[in-house]
C-alpha cells in the first residue's frame, strides 16, 4: 500500500513537471491564432512577426484570480495601448462543462468591464495547449519578431497592497526601453484552465 501511494506521489510531481515544461519557453517561437472576439463575433487574427510587441494573456470569466488580476490588466493595456502595443485577451475554458464561459457570457463580461482588447473565446483549447498555458490569468509577452520575451504572473499577488513585484509591467518596460527583461520567466498563479475534452 505504501509503495503504490508513493508511485502515485511520484506519478503527480512528474505530471506537474511535464505541464510546467509544455509552457512556451522564453525566446521561442509563439502560435499565431485567429479566434472569434466575443465582444463583436469577428475573427481576431495574431500574426507573431507582424512588428509590434503583444500581450497575449489567458483568462475567463468564473476565476476570481481572473477577476482580481482584471482591472490591472485594463489599466495596462489602457496604458500602453497607446504605445503601439497589441493584446489579446483568451478564455480556453470548456463553455460546455462551464456555460459562463459561453461567448454569449464572454461578451456580457466584455460589454460591463469596457475591455480595451478583444476577449477570445479558444474553443477547443488548442491555443492554451499551443502556449502551455495552464491558469488563469497566465500572461505571454511577444515581441515583434514573434519570439516570447515574458511568461507567468501580472504581479506577485492578486491583491494590490501585497505586490511587491509587477511582473508584467516590469517587462514592457525593459522591451519598450530596448533593454532585456530583468525576470523572464516567473510562476503564474491561478484556477486551472477547464480544457475542452
């Protein structure tokens, strides 16, 4: 009994591992998608090389990591936007299992908050699998070349007065300055993401 308890142990830290190493790694090559904007019902096309520098982050709708890390997001993409920064927002959850995560719903979330970025719905999840995406919110940074530069957290804690580190913001800075990103890479935290079976 204790070894098959322990096999099981061993069986989830491999699996947790193997997640972790199917996340884009910094400097490689990120998937184009074409997915449907909730908010309007047209087709939101990412070219990775198209020459400007993307934020590509996964969210919905239920998760309230998604809902803390909201407004900060808003207020980022509001304040670079206007810089020539492009981003995407991508709920990869399963809208069947989880119907508030339907467009219908997406769109009804869109309209209330005034995002100023397209809201994707991934409908089968292949996006999230393509960028080893695998909470909510999990935020890809991509420059211009269509090589990611960033990937993990929006800052070190879903509550304002705790962060220490705004991770997110730290790295459009250094890539808008010209400089290499200080932290590359950190741990993004959240809900998992319901993936389509």
């Amino acid at each position: 009994m204790k070894k098959l308890l322990w096999m099981s142990v061993v069986t989830l830290l491999f699996a947790g591992v193997a997640c972790a190493a199917d996340q884009l790694a910094i400097g490689a090559a990120a998937p184009g998608f074409a997915l449907v904007n909730a908010a309007d019902g047209k087709t939101v096309t990412m070219k990775p090389d198209d020459g400007f520098l993307k934020v590509v982050f996964f969210t919905c709708n239920q998760c309230p990591y998604a809902k803390a890390f909201e407004p900060r997001l808003i207020e980022i993409a509001n304040r670079y936007g206007h810089r020539g920064i492009r981003f995407y927002a991508i709920d990869s959850n399963d809208d069947m299992k989880y119907p508030e995560e339907s467009l219908q719903g997406m769109k009804a979330r869109a309209d209330e908050q005034e995002y100023p970025y397209p809201y994707l719905k991934d409908g089968d999840s292949s996006t999230a699998v393509a960028y080893g995406a695998r909470v909510t919110p999990h935020v890809f940074v991509i420059d211009g070349e269509g090589k990611v530069r960033y990937r993990g957290y929006v800052d070190d804690s879903a509550k304002p007065a705790e962060r220490k580190t705004t991770g997110l913001i730290n790295a459009l800075n250094a890539l808008t300055e010209g400089r290499e990103v200080g932290t590359a890479d950190t741990r993004a935290f959240g809900c998992t993401i319901k993936f389509k079976s």
